[in-house]
C-alpha cells in the first residue's frame, strides 16, 4: 500500500511538473511572438541548413507575410499566395503553400504553430532556453521542434522535423522595422521578363 500511495504521489508530483514546464515554455515563446509579431513588422538574417540543401539570406517579416531573399531565389507570401522567383530561369511559381512549406521558408511561422497542437517542455541552455515542440497528431507536416530562445527572448535556432527529415535555421541581426504590405507581394513591373508558372 506504502509503494502504491508513492508511485501515485511521484505520478502526480511528475505531472505537475510537466504541467510547470508547458506553462513556462508557452510564456517564454508568447514574449518572443509579441517581439517577432510585431505590428509594423521586422527583418533578420538567416542560414538555413537540411537535406535539400543550405542557403541563407535575409528575410521580412510582418504578421503571417514574409518576404525571403537569397543569391538564387526571392519569395513573397502575403498571407495566402506565395510568389516563388527562381534568378537562374527567371521563373516565377505562385502556389498556395502548407504549412511544412511556409515554416521551411519562414523560420518565424512558429510564431503562431506553437500555439495549437504541440505538448512543449523545455531546458535552460546557455544563451538562454531551448523548448521542444512535439506535435500531437503524428500526420502533421511538422512531427517536432525545437527552438532556441535568448535571454532577450529573440529566436537564434529553430529545429523541425519533417517526412523530409531535419532542417535547421539559425536567425541573427533581428531588427524592428515598419514594412508596408506591398513588401510581400510579386511586383510583375520589377521582373518583365519573368514567366509566370501558376501552380494552384
């Protein structure tokens, strides 16, 4: 009776824990989504490195719109269509993305994915926290993350894990910026000779 009545008190005293350490974590990635999600919007630099191989570049951010710029290609999504201009062929492809597709451009989509559908916990690291994301339906496009915090509650690294396998972007020079809408959107007149490929 003694084992049992201590097996229940360290079940119990063990979800309590889990239960902390979800709150937290949630409270630590709600403070870096307010900074991120910045109204007016924000930019940084990024290194993006995975199975398909690594680029980086500089991206803008601006609630769910992002704009992504490396030596090969520029992608606008304006929060429903993404424009995909490939510099060598001088292609175009406007597509509606999913979600695996628009984290995998848009290291700051976990902004709002956190929120929905992930158990969190995490651990203290020394640049400041490092939570992990487990996604609780395994159909998901995103099976896990793991995003490492600073202690100025800016995003260094996100980790995610996909059908693909794991792919890593590490953020830097984050900077508060106000960028109009138009910032995420194809603009046709600045590449006239581009052909456009719509995949919808």
């Amino acid at each position: 009776m003694k084992r049992f009545v201590f097996l229940l008190t360290l079940t119990v005293f063990s979800l309590c824990m889990s239960a902390q350490t979800q709150v937290q974590a949630r409270k630590i990635l709600d403070k870096t989504a307010s900074i991120v999600g910045r109204k007016g919007g924000a930019s940084a630099s990024f290194t993006i490195k995975g199975k398909h191989g690594n680029a980086s570049g500089r991206i803008s951010i601006k609630g769910n719109k992002f704009t992504a710029r490396t030596s090969d290609a520029i992608v606008w999504f304006d929060g429903k269509t993404q424009w995909t201009y490939m510099k060598s062929s001088q292609e175009v492809n406007v597509s509606n993305p999913t979600e695996a597709q628009q984290q995998a451009m848009n290291p700051y989509k976990f902004i709002t994915l956190y929120k929905n559908g992930f158990n969190l916990s995490m651990k203290n690291v020394a640049s400041g926290w490092q939570i992990h994301l487990v996604a609780t339906n395994k159909n998901r496009s995103i099976k896990e993350m793991y995003i490492t915090v600073g202690k100025d509650y800016l995003p260094k690294e996100v980790k995610m894990l996909q059908a693909s396998g794991w792919t890593t972007v590490a953020i830097s020079g984050f900077k508060a910026s106000n960028i109009s809408d138009s910032a995420f959107r194809f603009n046709a007149r600045e590449f006239p000779h581009a052909e456009i490929i719509d995949l919808r």
